[in-house]
C-alpha cells in the first residue's frame, strides 16, 4: 500500500509533457539510431569494395561500391531529416534539461553539426566523383566520410554518456558554474560507450546487408556478385560480433558503484547476495521474482569480476530512485542473448569455412539465418538503448536532474507525438519503396541509376565507365 501511494503521488505531481516527451524521444530515437548506425559503418564497408575493385581489379567489387554510395545516399537523406527533429527535439521536450546544462552540453552538439554537413559535402564529392576525378582520389573521398560520421556519433554518444556520468561542472547555490565542456564531452565512460555503440553499428549494418544477399541467393542468384556482396559485410560484422562482449563487458565494470539500481535491475537482484547468481528470465512482481533461472556465482562473475562481490539489492535502494524493473531487465537480457547468439553463429561459420573447408552459403538453413541476422541485431541495438536509458530512471542526468525536472508542462505534446508517428511511418514506406525500386531496376541491368539532383543517366553512362577496370 506504501509503495502503490508513493508510485501515485509521484504521478500525480509529474508535468503534463514528461509522457508525451517520453514517447517522442523512444520513437525518434529508436527510428533515428538505425540511420545513424548506416552513417558510421557503411562508409568503410564502401571502402574496401572500391578498394578491391581499384587495386585487385574486381570489376564486381566496384560496381557494389557504386551501388552501396547510393543507398546510403538515400539513407543519408532521411537520415538527415530525423537527425534534425531530434536536435529540435532537445529544446522543446526537455527545456529544465537544456536550460540548466546547455553550456555543459554545447560543444558535443556543436562538433556533431559539423561533423554532419563533412560527411554530407564528401558524401557527394564521392557520389558525383565517378569518371570525374583521378580514381585513387576518389577513392580516399571516402575517408573523410568515414571520420566525420564517426566524430559525429562520438559527440551524440558522449552527451549521453554524460547523463549516466555528469562530469565538466559543479552547482553552486543551485547554479550551474565552473562549466569544462571537454570534461563533459570526454567524461568517464564516453570512450567505452562510444566503443560499443560504434561495433553494435557495424553489427546492424554488416549483417542487414549480408542479409539482403542472402535472400538474393535463397531467390537462386548465386552468383560472384551475390557472394562478395554477402562476404563483405558479413566480415565487418563477424568482427563486431566477437568483440563486442569484450567491450560490453568492460563497459559494465564499475556498474555497480556508478549506477547501482541499473545492475540491480539488469540482474534482477532485489537483496545483496554473496555470491551473486545470474538470473535468466523472471520477472518482478511485488518484490518477489517469478519464472528466474538462477546459475549460481555467475552474476558475481561477471557483473563484479570476482567470485565473492554482491550485486547490490533493489532493497537497499529507495523507491523512488528504482527504473522500471522488469523493462530494464527484460532489454538487457534481450541485447545480451541476441549478441550471444551471433557472435557464435559467427565463430562456428569461419571455423567450418577455414578448418573444415566447407562454405556455409551453400546450404538454405544458413542463407535463411543470415536473412534473420539483419532483424535481430536492429532488435540487440533497440533493446540496448532501453536498457540504457530506462535503467537510468528516473534521472536524466544521474543523481543530479530527475527526468521530471527537465521536462515542460505542455500536454499539446500528444497532437505533436501524433504527427511526428505519421510523418515516420511515411519516411519509411518511401524510403522501403525507393530502395525496392533501386535494386529491381539493378536486376533489370539498369547499372547506372542517375544519383539525386545528378546528371542525366546517360552522361553518367559516358563517364562512369572510366574508372572501372576492363
């Protein structure tokens, strides 16, 4: 009765715009993080195609690097558009936030502008650049590409990473003052955050794209182009897999004592057990867990680095300063198995392809699980960002701003969550729409699509030849 009045009370003091803003931010967010994670990673998968077709003279490997610049034009596009609402976004859903730390948070902000129109300005120098330019220079447009999405999404990144651990300021008789922005920028943890967002990325795009393939090759086409086009990616992302729960897991050390009540809720752990067990499933129901599989000693291990060292209890933490539990856990129990999953699935397809001598690719059961890949790494990244965030709850910049200090009292946020809910979902049919037409009038024989606002197909036709080899 205690806890049911105090969830209450709380409630009923919350402003009019902390659920609506809420609701926008996961849809804006969730949408945008899927373009964003494109912009880091598809430049070097781009890379290496140009390369191959440049240097080992595979005339395959540059027609995919043709290719791939287009669409991640077209996603760049809209890209764009959804990385502009949320830079509204941060002023008009969160004004306690951004009033209070706008001069902490300033710089981040500033760097990821710039970092935007680079990669935008070299993005078409390389788009534009087929036949035109001397080929090898051509090629080196897409490293600045590259680095600009890269600073891009460390600057985003580290903001967020701030939240978790504020750091470059100090309050003073309620003010902000003595305001570092580097120190905020490059806090404790932006460094390994940054690490995981930027392998989860190569992760999203490397097996989404290996999976387009793979449905090419279900659908009888496989071909040398079909197969590089499947190999490519597909190593980025065999990569990523394998490092990144080595990254994920020097991430979470010092959870406990940074965040107490996020690792309490990712494990579930509602007293301090010594050792503590890792607890599969369950969920949370008026203090006492239902349906957990405990492994004994195991959360100790890894959530601690010792055999010994509790996870800290939910009990030894007030209720109003617990996330929603079972949310929480169920999101990072979720990122956890689907990154098992792959990293395995990664492993036992090299091992047999180096030491067995076998190639998977020619068997449907493993075309058919590469196509599955691309969806669950979405689902992994999705559920990681929840984890992260809601495990946060309620502070939005922890042990110093709840979430309801930063957001406004405007319940017109509803009819603005509504139009932005529409406006999304037709960015995404047009955006499904336009690269299904791209890759039909590619099946066709239609090699050379006319880029956006670019030449005539037919001069692209003249020039483009140039910098393929015979």
């Amino acid at each position: 009765m205690v806890a049911h009045d105090a969830l209450s009370l709380a409630a009923a003091v919350d402003p009019a715009g902390l659920l609506p803003a809420r609701q926008q931010m996961a849809l804006t967010l969730g949408w945008h993080i899927i373009l964003a994670s494109f912009g880091v990673a598809f430049p070097a998968m781009i890379f290496v195609a140009h390369w191959r077709g440049l240097v080992r003279k595979e005339p395959i490997a540059l027609v995919l690097a043709q290719r791939w610049a287009k669409v991640s034009a077209v996603l760049f596009a809209i890209g764009a558009v959804s990385g502009t609402v949320l830079s509204f976004e941060m002023g008009l859903l969160w004004p306690g936030l951004m009033g209070t730390f706008g001069d902490v948070l300033g710089l981040p902000f500033a760097l990821e502008g710039l970092s935007f129109f680079v990669e935008a300005i070299f993005l078409g120098i390389y788009l534009y650049g087929w036949g035109r330019m001397p080929p090898r220079r051509h090629l080196l447009m897409v490293v600045p590409m590259a680095i600009a999405g890269v600073v891009g999404t460390f600057c985003v990144i580290s903001v967020n990473a701030w939240m978790n651990t504020p750091a470059g300021f100090r309050i003073v008789d309620g003010e902000v003052t003595d305001v570092d922005p580097w120190a905020a920028m490059f806090n404790p943890i932006a460094g390994l955050q940054f690490a995981h967002m930027w392998v989860a990325a190569y992760m999203l795009v490397g097996f989404t794209i290996a999976g387009v393939y793979a449905v090419g090759m279900l659908r009888g086409r496989r071909d040398a182009h079909h197969r590089l086009g499947f190999l490519i990616p597909f190593t980025f992302a065999s990569v990523a897999a394998v490092i990144q729960p080595v990254i994920g897991h020097l991430l979470g050390g010092g959870l406990g004592d940074r965040q107490p009540a996020k690792l309490a809720a990712f494990e579930l752990a509602t007293t301090t057990e010594s050792p503590s067990p890792l607890r599969l499933g369950g969920v949370l129901v008026d203090g006492e867990v239902y349906g957990a599989i405990d492994i004994p000693v195991l959360g100790s291990l890894i959530a601690q680095n010792s055999f010994t060292a509790p996870v800290r209890g939910l009990d030894t933490i007030p209720l109003e300063d617990q996330p929603p539990v079972n949310i929480t856990h169920w999101a990072f129990q979720t990122m956890i198995a689907i990154g098992t999953l792959l990293a395995l699935a990664v492993v036992v397809y090299w091992a047999v392809r180096w030491w067995r001598k076998r190639e998977l690719l020619d068997h449907t059961w493993f075309l058919g699980f590469c196509v599955a890949t691309g969806p669950l790494a979405v689902v992994a990244v999705e559920a990681g960002w929840i984890a992260t965030e809601v495990g946060r709850q309620p502070w939005v910049v922890y042990g110093v701003m709840r979430t309801s200090e930063a957001a406004g009292d405007y319940p017109g946020l509803w009819w603005l969550l509504a139009v932005t809910a529409v406006v999304y979902t037709c960015m995404t049919v047009g955006a499904v729409l336009v690269l299904r037409s791209m890759a039909r009038r590619w099946r066709q024989g239609e090699h050379d699509l006319p880029s956006p606002y670019g030449p005539e197909a037919g001069l692209q036709d003249k020039t483009a030849g140039k910098e393929r080899p015979a």
